[in-house]
C-alpha cells in the first residue's frame, strides 16, 4: 500500500518531464478566436490571436462585482496528440479599478489545456492564471477559469493527408480547366 503511495511522485514527475520535453508539433488548428471567459467570481471576454507558428496573443476583459480588468498574455502551445488537444504557458501583465482600492496593476502566469472541438468552430479550455498584484490589497491570486470561443479564421489546411481525396487547389478554377490530361495523378503514397 505505501509503495503505490510512494510511487505517485514518480510518476506524476515522469509524465510532467515527459510533456514538457515532447516536441511541440503544429499546436492550433485556428488563427482567432473570440468568446467567453468564466471563473469562480468573475466573468468577461477573451480573444486570441495566433502571431507565430506555435504563439498567440490573448486579450482577457473580466468584470467582477468590485473591480473591472484587462489582461495581455503571449502564450506558447504545445500539442498533445495532435493539433486539437493542446496544453499552453503563457506570461503576461494587466491593469484594472478596483472600487475599494482604485487602480491596480499586475503581472500573470497561465498555465491551461485547450481542446478544439472536431466538427464545430468552438475552442474550449481550462486555465489557472497566477497574479501578482501592486497597489491591490490582495497581493496574490490564483483564480481558475473556463473559456469557450468561437473560431473566427481558421487555420489553412496542410498536412499529410491533404489533397489525397481531392486537390483543393482546383476549387478557384471554372471546371473546364480542372480536368487536364496533363497534370499528374497523385497517389496515397506520393508525397
């Protein structure tokens, strides 16, 4: 009984090194998305913008019955088994009023999964996003968070199995044009 106990750390440490050692694939299938943000006694919106292969921005207004905020992130993501699933890290800073305390300010860590959904343009996701604050009378915070966005511009599509059922390449052109004798067919296994 005290040798499973004991071998938790291990492997709880194992899996930890493991993810963070993976080599992070083409971690998005979106370019934006928009949508809501919902933790334990707040509310507001986010918006995320891809700006490099595996990097966002995201933008984060929250609302909360004392104090209004805004929030920059640059976040990294890392794919688990492919471009849906996906786990980010992210730092950033933020400014805010609170109605006791007046203006405040602050510095966040992220740390989140995110899952996009298979056959509808939503993106789901979980995070913990630790503050710093300065000039607040809460020093620390560790508020939790879920947000559901919607995918405004997707993501082109590349990869393996592309064009294997079907160049896309040929949907601009007028039909007489797409079918010519002279192209070369492609096979399963023409890479």
């Amino acid at each position: 009984m005290t040798f499973r106990f004991a071998c938790l750390p291990v492997f709880s440490l194992f899996v930890g090194v493991s993810l963070l050692s993976a080599p992070a694939v083409r971690a998005q299938k979106y370019r934006t998305a928009a949508g809501l943000r919902l933790g334990k006694d707040n509310y507001g919106l986010t918006i995320q913008q891809k700006v490099f292969d595996k990097t966002t921005l995201e933008g984060i207004a929250l609302v909360s019955p004392r104090e209004i905020s805004g929030t920059v992130l640059v976040e990294r993501h890392f794919g688990i088994l492919g471009p849906s699933l996906n786990y980010y890290f992210g730092a950033g800073g933020h400014i805010g009023n609170h109605k006791d305390d007046g203006a405040f300010g602050g510095f966040d860590g992220l740390a989140g999964l995110e899952y996009k959904t298979a056959f509808f343009p939503f993106v789901l996701s979980f995070d913990v996003k630790p503050s710093v604050e300065i000039n607040s009378a809460d020093w620390a915070r560790f508020p939790a968070a879920f947000s559901v966005r919607y995918v405004l511009i997707r993501e082109k599509k590349t990869g393996l199995f592309n064009g294997i059922f079907g160049n896309d390449k040929d949907k601009d052109k007028p039909k007489k044009e797409r079918k010519s004798s002279d192209a070369p067919r492609r096979g399963l296994f023409d890479f």
